[in-house]
C-alpha cells in the first residue's frame, strides 16, 4: 500500500456506519483503502462494500476481496452505478472529503504551493479544465466569484484584477509565478492567504461543492431507513453543506414541518456536535487537526 491517505477519523467514521455483517456499504474515497478495509473487517460473508475513486493513483492500492467492487469513478455517479449493479439501497455511506495527503506532496498533481510545478490540482487526470488553465481563461467577474465563494478571499477583485494583468497564455502559471504575485497581494498571514486562494482554486477546479451536493441527495435516496451516513468534511463550505443538509434533509437548510409542528427531517443526528480529532491523532497527522465527522441516520425515505 503506497502512502497515498492518512486515514483521518477511522474508527470514529467506521463505528459511526453501525455495520450489519450482510450489509451493502459504500465508500466513496477509497485512496489507501484504509477505511475500505476497516469495513470489511466487520462484515461477513454475505456483505458487500462499493468504493470509489477518481484517482488512477488509487487503483494501485486496490485488492482482491470478493465482498468488494472497486470503481474508479468520481463518486457523484453512485446511483448511475448501483443501478448498473442492481442494487437499490445501501445500508451506509462513508465520504471522506477533500484532497489526499498523496496528492499534496505529488509535485507533479500541481496541488501545493510547496512545489514549483505548473499548477494543475485535477484529483481525476482525465478532467478536461486545471488550475492554469482558469487562472489564464477565465475572466475577471468568474476569478472573482471564485476566489470569494470558495476561497472566502477578502481582496478577491483586486487578486483577480492582477492576475488579468500579468498572466500570458505562453507562460504558465507554475507555484513560484503564482506565489510570487499573492505575496505582493496578500492579506492578512501569507500562510492563510495561500491556503484559502489554492483551496478555491481546487474545488473550482473540481467542481467539489457541486459534486457535494449531488452526493448528498443522491445519498439520501440510496440508503435504507435506518441506514447511515458517515461524512468527514475539511473545510467550513464543506462542513456547512453537510451539516445543513443533515438538519433538515434538503440543500437550502430549510425546515419543514407537518402540520402538528413536528420536524419532516428524514434524517436522525447521530452527533449533534461535530467529532474531531483526538490531541494524539493530530500529533500523528497534522491533516487530522481539520477533520470534522458528522453522522445522521435515515429514519424516513
């Protein structure tokens, strides 16, 4: 197994999918398997596990185990595929959002400001848009809505406006081009700056809070009443979506109630407050110290 994941949360996450031994699970980020093989440990021989991943890396850790199915293929099409499988509804659903402790130290995935390479961030090779290619096409009101609603960047028209300035479709924009302009323009402590301009480059790059989205109703749909649904998000956008959508069952965050004023939330909150990493885990692996597990089981479909 590559060291392509630290898992983050893993027993908490997996605990959390209350597993059945003839359940059908899924796992939409397999990267390193770890919490795939978590699962299978506590299924018998009638269960079944579904992963996922976008990632051609990840295919190299993939194994044999009879219970299991491996594609490799952005999770949003969960319901496309389990149809093909002839499966109707699961009985949990793990996500393990964000990108993989792989992918940022890959100098060539172009995902780290550490690196000097052409900025790429595509967790799927095969996507036709990267993280160059908007910075050099996109225009000044997309730049714009892209640093602000994903990167929540103060001085989003001004960073866009420069970027227009100085950008040269013959010229890439590798990390030092690019790290070289946000100093001259940063706001605030450089290492959060950098940290919020990569991320919302990466999640447009990605498309992540639609595919989120997608997955979260998609999910709703597929899973058994009683079944669980096992998120750990690394960002507040993220963590936002999710939690709101737990709380009330739809993506606006609206309540609705019957008309005896008694919630229609289709799902249970098995945390009401998030779960997060241990003193001991963050230790281990810095990347845990974000990490937020949310749990909800379905009560109604």
């Amino acid at each position: 197994m590559s060291d392509y994941h630290i898992p983050v949360l893993l027993k908490e996450s997996v605990k959390g999918l209350n597993i059945k031994p003839s359940g059908i699970y899924v796992d939409l980020t397999f990267g390193a398997g770890s919490h795939s093989r978590a699962i299978l440990e506590l299924l018998g021989e009638q269960g079944r596990l579904i992963v996922f991943d976008q990632d051609e890396d990840a295919l190299a850790n993939a194994f044999e185990d009879k219970r299991m199915t491996f594609i490799d293929s952005n999770f949003r099409y969960l319901k496309q595929y389990l149809d093909y499988l002839e499966i109707e509804k699961v009985d949990g659903i793990l996500g393990d959002l964000g990108v993989s402790s792989h992918q940022l130290d890959e100098e060539e995935r172009g995902f780290s400001y550490r690196f000097n390479k052409v900025l790429d961030m595509r967790m799927n090779m095969a996507m036709p848009m990267n993280a160059n290619q908007i910075l050099n096409q996109y225009n000044f009101e997309k730049l714009v809505d892209v640093f602000s609603a994903y990167g929540e960047v103060r001085n989003s028209k001004t960073l866009a406006r420069k970027i227009i300035e100085q950008r040269n479709n013959v010229m890439p924009w590798t990390a030092e081009r690019f790290n070289a302009l946000l100093r001259q323009n940063k706001v605030g402590t450089e290492n959060k700056y950098f940290a919020q301009v990569y991320q919302a480059l990466r999640i447009e790059v990605n498309a992540e809070l639609e595919v989120l989205k997608e997955i979260l109703l998609v999910g709703k749909e597929v899973l058994k009443e009683e079944g669980r649904f096992v998120m750990i998000s690394y960002h507040s956008l993220e963590d936002r979506l999710v939690k709101r959508f737990f709380k009330t069952g739809n993506l606006e965050g609206k309540l609705d109630k019957d008309e005896f004023g008694r919630s229609l939330c289709p799902f249970k909150l098995i945390n009401r407050q998030i779960i997060t990493a241990s003193a001991d885990e963050i230790t281990a692996n810095s990347r845990s110290k974000s990490g937020k597990l949310r749990i909800a089981e379905l009560i109604r479909s």
